[in-house]
C-alpha cells in the first residue's frame, strides 16, 4: 500500500512513496514514524494482533489499537501508547518466572535487528488474574533502505493452547485406559490359564480315585456270582459311572489315567488311521482282540450310543 505525499509507505517491498503530482522519490526514514495517512492508520488498528514499531536500539516508535488497550488493561495510564519506551531494556529487566521467556524474545529481536534472522518466532505463557492466556511473537524486518525498524507483533493464542492441552490430555488419558485394558487382559489370561490349571488337577484327581478306589469293586461285583436283578443293578451303575466320567476324558492326558496299557497302544494306533487288521499285526494279537479294545475305548469316552468316528474324537482331544 501507498501513501500521500510526506507520509511513510506501509508496504515493506516498497522504498518510495508517490507524490501529489506523480512524481516519485526515496522514502525519508531518518525521522520518527508518522501514519497520518487514514487507511494506514485503520489498517494498522483494525489488527487483533499486539503491534509495535521499534528502533534499531529498541525503541517503540509506533504501536496499534491493541497494543495500547492490553497496556491499559495491564495498568497503564488510558493515554499510554508505549512510544519512546525501550521494548528491548523491558525484557532485559524482567525478573521471576517470565525472566527465561523475556530474555529468550529480547535475544531474538537483536538478531532480527543484526540481519541475522529474517524472521523470529516465538510462544509463550503470559497468565493472569482472568485466567491462562498464551500469546504467539513475531518479529520482523521492515525491509528497504533508511534506518531499521522491525515489527513486533504479539497475538493471542489462549484457544490453541487449551485445544492442544485437552488433545494432549485426552491422548493421556487414552494412553493409560490402553495400559489399564493390557494389564487386565495379562491378569485375565494369568486367572484363565491357573482355571485351567486347576480344572485339570480336579478332573485327573476325581479320574484317578474313580480308577483306584471305585472301579475295582465293580469289576469285583461283576466277577461274583450275582443273580440276574444284581448284575443288572451292577451293569446300570458302571454305565452311569461311565456317563460320570466320560466327560472328564477330554484330552488324552486325562484318558491315561483311566485306559488300560493295551487300551492306549490301540487308541494311539487307531488316531494314527491304522486299521483293526495292522494294529493286530503291530501288537501281535487277535484282530477281535483289538476290536474288543476298540468297544472298550467308545464306551469309556462315551461313544457307544453314538455315530462319532473314533478316529475323530481321538484327534480332537489331542489337539
């Protein structure tokens, strides 16, 4: 943007301002900033952001509408503007918790004002009675000849912030409910894997004192000389004992304990697909020797009333 005849040019890629008749000549920086020019002036107030104009030694020469409301809502005079103040001697001397943010903008504007930054960025807290706020500096080189100004300018950033920190909480607070769901699935698993455990230690307790304690009675009762309404009573007991234990017989650990040993070479033989005729040949016995065998095997694993493959359930319960 250009100005009228006298005035200073906003426009940094702009060295020359247009006179009343046309003419053009070099803009005169020498002298204090001076916006007479209204558009400039609105332009320049209109900004939400904190502007201030400083000096090649730091001085403001020149601030906006905002930068002059936060320096009266701070405490200031109403009729403060902050020209003439040295900006740069206010960092340097700031002292307590904002002294590392002060001196951190201080450093950057000197190297803004050196040519050895073209830009300098910078965030920082600045809380108050009202609550958090957080602010976003920028300081940048008016570019062209003449002497050094650089713009300052602070906007606020208090709504980004809080965005950030409910993200970043939230992410937090993602973070441990995943923690907290790992260490349950850890303890769940540890409990399921003690249930099963336990579960086989109870399963091969009950099949153990079945073998030892009860079976060999019953054996006993059907070897006696029983009369025909007692040996029915002893054949419906082994069946429902057999119905008791049956399930117990659901991996081949457990089915151990209640097979005979010709009873597990059949069964291991059988699961490996070999006929009645080979696994006669393999045991050297009587293929109805190993049929025999065979009816033994449905009717402990509670085939007998059923059209399950042996072979079948053999394979399942060792898997």
């Amino acid at each position: 943007m250009q100005t009228e005849k006298d005035s200073v040019s906003l426009d940094r890629n702009d060295d020359e301002e247009v006179s009343t008749v046309g003419t053009r000549k070099q803009i005169d920086r020498s002298g204090p900033l001076n916006f007479t020019d209204e558009l400039a002036r609105t332009v320049l107030d209109s900004l939400s952001a904190h502007i201030a104009i400083i000096d090649e030694n730091g001085v403001i020469l020149e601030t906006n509408t905002a930068w002059r409301h936060y320096a009266i809502q701070s405490g200031m005079p109403e009729a403060y503007d902050g020209k003439g103040v040295n900006y740069l001697a206010v960092c340097d001397a700031t002292t307590g918790e904002d002294a590392a943010d002060a001196a951190a903008v201080a450093k950057g504007i000197r190297k803004v004002i050196t040519g050895d930054l073209k830009e300098f960025l910078y965030d920082y807290p600045c809380h108050s009675e009202d609550g958090r706020h957080w602010y976003y500096m920028r300081a940048i080189r008016m570019s062209g000849r003449g002497p050094i100004r650089v713009v300052v300018s602070h906007e606020e950033i208090t709504a980004l912030k809080l965005a950030e920190e409910a993200l970043r909480q939230s992410q937090e607070d993602l973070f441990e409910q995943k923690q907290s769901l790992e260490e349950t699935n850890i303890a769940l698993k540890v409990l399921l894997k003690q249930r099963e455990e336990d579960k086989y230690e109870l399963e091969k307790k009950v099949l153990t004192n079945v073998k030892d304690l009860v079976l060999p009675y019953v054996e006993k009762l059907k070897n006696a000389r029983l009369k025909p309404k007692e040996k029915t009573l002893v054949e419906i007991i082994e069946n429902h004992l057999d119905d008791v234990i049956s399930p117990l017989l659901q991996s081949f650990a457990n089915a151990n304990i209640l097979l005979t040993p010709q009873e597990m070479q059949v069964a291991s033989l059988v699961k490996d697909g070999k006929t009645s005729k080979e696994i006669a040949n393999i045991l050297n016995v009587a293929e109805t020797t190993v049929n025999f065998h065979r009816k033994n095997l449905r009717k402990k694993f509670g085939l007998t009333h059923q059209s399950s493959n042996l072979r079948s359930y053999l394979l399942s319960i060792s898997s």
